[in-house]
C-alpha cells in the first residue's frame, strides 16, 4: 500500500449510502483516509486545491455524472487521478473517461482487490505528481533569491557561454563574473556548472535595475 505518511486521500463520490460506507469501512481498513460524498456537487463544492489523493467516483449520479465531475476537475486544473465505478459500462463512456486520463473504469459488481489495484496506481501516480511540484517550487523559491544581474548570468551560463564572453555581454569584468557564479553557486546549493545550467532552464528573464 502507498506510504500511509502522505497526506492522500481516497475521495468516493455515489449516491449510494450503502455502497459509500461499504467503500469507506473497506478502505479505512487497509488503513487508506476516505472522505465520503453522495453528489459529484457536494464534491465540487467542497473541493480544494491542495487536496491530494484519489477519486472513486460513480458513472451515474444525481446532476451532475462522474464524466462530468471529471471533466469539471479537469478544467479547473485538479489532476487528481480518477477511478469510475459502474453498473451501467458502456464503450463510449468508458472511452470518454480513459480520454480524460483516468486510472480505470470498472463494472460493479467489483473485486475489492482490483479496485486496490487501481487506487494504489492512482496514488503512485499522484505521489509523482506531488514530488515534481514540491521540486518545482523548491526551484521556484531558490531563484526568488536571485538579483536580476545574478540571473541574467545564470540565463548566460545557461547558454554555455565562458567567464570571458558572459562578462563582455554584460560589459562587466571576468572577476566580477566568477563572483556573480560564485553567488549563484551557493544561493542555488548547485556542485558544478551543469547543475547551475539545470537551473537556468527554469529561470525567468532577468529585470533591468541590479548592477
């Protein structure tokens, strides 16, 4: 099972009560949280975004369908992974939400141990997507300490240009080059040139105003 120290969630959406708490007791068992909603609605009107975890949603609800839900996620920018559950599976639909990028589309009556299955993809899946966003922004916050000039040496040592050539395009000497690298060296906790190239990629153009 995922790492239970995540902060994930395996969030059911159905309308029915006694397949919700059936979901919810088999679930907590095997030590998963579960949050419990009877409208896709009531999800969307509850719905954050730093909510993390899995849903497991029904094809067919009240209003809005689990399409629907998904398709609303979607536009809202939410990639939480997306499991459907039916008793009416049809080609189309199924084909709709595998379009959507969902885990899996299964037919009720369900295997307890195929739907875990799918939740334990979902879940790997959402913790990569967490990993690469608290890696992005731990970028993001490194380059905010950057002053404009020491960016825009980073933008050239990015291009693979040398001291020399870095300190001519910025009519700077050479030293005051190796100092600026220096400085990104140790505010980006980069080892070597190539790592400072990494960075570079990710960084926004420098603002006019720094020495």
């Amino acid at each position: 099972m995922s790492n239970p120290g995540r902060a994930f969630t395996v969030f059911i959406v159905d309308d029915d009560p006694a397949m919700r708490d059936s979901l919810a007791l088999m679930l907590g068992l095997l030590g998963y949280a579960t949050a419990a909603f009877d409208s896709a609605e009531a999800f969307l009107s509850a719905w954050r975004e730093t909510w993390a975890g899995c849903i497991v949603a029904d094809l067919r609800l009240p209003g809005k369908s689990g399409l629907d839900l998904q398709a609303e996620l979607r536009a809202r920018g939410s990639r939480l992974p997306f499991i459907v559950i039916t008793a009416h599976g049809d080609v189309p639909s199924a084909r709709a939400a595998f379009q959507s990028d969902a885990v899996d589309f299964l037919e009720k009556p369900f295997d307890d141990n195929a739907l875990c299955a799918s939740i334990e993809r979902g879940l790997q899946r959402e913790s990569r997507r967490v990993e690469s966003a608290q890696a992005h922004a731990d970028v993001e916050s490194k380059l905010a300490r950057l002053t404009p000039r020491e960016r825009e040496v980073l933008a050239l040592v990015g291009r693979g240009l040398h001291a020399k050539e870095i300190a001519a395009s910025l009519e700077i000497s050479p030293r005051t080059v190796e100092v600026h690298k220096a400085r990104l060296m140790a505010k980006l906790d980069a080892r070597n040139v190539a790592e400072l190239v990494r960075f570079a990629v990710g960084a926004k153009p420098a603002q006019d105003g720094d020495p």
